[in-house]
C-alpha cells in the first residue's frame, strides 16, 4: 500500500498543474486562483492532503483510497468531508 500511497502522491503532484487544464470549452483558470488553491491545499493536514491527492487528483475510488490509507470508506468519506471545508474557509477568506 505504501507504493500505491507513494504513486498517488506523485501523481496529484503531476495533476496538480493539469487540473487546470481548460475542459470543454471553458475559460482557463487565472493564474491568481491557480496560486490560491495551491496555498488552500497546503493548508490541509497531511492526511487531509492524501485523501484529497488520492481521490481527485489521482482519481481512486473511495475503496481504493480506503486501502492506500488502510482506513475504512467512511473514514475517507469524513475526511474528504473536512478537507473540502477547510478548503472552502481558506478560498472565501483569501477572496
């Protein structure tokens, strides 16, 4: 499990610079709100950070995220749960 964590990791950090990509004929991101969501994410907890890399970035399932954290779904459902509120605090106070 800890390659899969290790792999998910670097992948986020890949994909960190790509979700930003424009989508379907949307706007590119200004360069500002790229800056701010780079800061929000260091402001999550380490486990925090590895659910969200996981799960978004990476693009596992809650149960394959589950496994890499050896956690049970729920725990990773909570924590995205946290994770997105924290995110949410620091965006609307950076705005």
């Amino acid at each position: 499990m800890a390659i899969t964590a290790d792999q998910a990791r670097k992948a986020a950090g890949r994909g960190a610079l790509q979700i930003f990509a424009v989508r379907d004929g949307e706007q590119p991101v200004p360069a500002e709100d790229r800056l701010d969501l780079h800061r929000a994410l260091g402001r999550l907890s380490r486990r925090q950070r590895l659910v969200v890399d996981c799960f978004y970035f990476a693009g596992l399932s809650l149960a394959e995220t589950a496994a890499v954290m050896g956690c049970a779904e729920g725990t990773v459902k909570s924590t995205l749960a946290d994770a997105r509120g924290k995110l949410r605090t620091v965006l609307e106070v950076a705005e």
